[in-house]
C-alpha cells in the first residue's frame, strides 16, 4: 500500500535532507507516494523544497523512485517554477539538468497564475 507521511512535508518545507531521508527510508521505496500534495503546506515535499531552495533536499527526493518533477501545487506552479521565481539558481540548475524535466510545463504555469482561472482540460 502506498502512502503519505506528514513529517516528509515538514522535513522538506525545513530543507531537512536527513529528516527527508529517514522518513522515505522508513516504509522501503515506493511504499512512500512524495507526489501526494500537503493540504496544509499546498505542495507535494518536492515543491516545498524546490520553493524554499533546498538543493540537497531536492536532490534526495528526486532520486526516490516514482518522484515526479513536473507535478505542480494546487495552483499548478511546478517546482522549476517556484524554484526560479523565488532566485533559487542552484535549484534551477539541478532541475534542468535532470533528464525527466519538462519545461514547457513551466509556461502553463505560467498563462494559468496570469488567468487565475483553471486552464480548460
């Protein structure tokens, strides 16, 4: 069964990688679902770190498998996105040179914060 873990979020929105890494090692890989968004921090643990430019944290959950890196928050920004917006150039680097990135994503991101309204799917 896959699951959530409060304290990942926690320990992301810290930019505690030893916290991060203890809470994913718990439950043995892929028993962990990191995509899952934060009702109260508004993000999944990767976004909460990729925000607060947390480069070592990012690296961690990025390496754990089925980490998405393109799942945006509940207002569709993606962590690149966050991660520029907020000057986190290390964080920008890591993430693009990461083979899985979608840029472009960040664009819709983008057109959906100028709207703020939902893009029609």
């Amino acid at each position: 069964m896959v699951t959530t873990n409060p304290n990942l979020f926690n320990f992301a929105f810290d930019g505690n990688t030893k916290g991060v890494k203890e809470e994913l090692a718990k439950d043995g890989p892929k028993k962990i679902d990191v995509n899952l968004i934060s009702a109260t921090h508004r993000g999944s643990a990767l976004f909460l770190a990729c925000n607060g430019g947390h480069t070592d944290t990012v690296k961690v959950l990025i390496a754990y498998p089925g980490t998405n890196i393109n799942i945006g928050n509940k207002r569709l920004a993606t962590p690149l996105y966050v991660a520029a917006q907020e000057g986190h150039l290390p964080t920008v680097a890591l993430l693009l040179n990461y083979p899985d990135i979608k840029p472009h994503i960040l664009i819709s991101s983008l057109t959906y914060v100028k709207q703020k309204e939902p893009p029609l799917l």
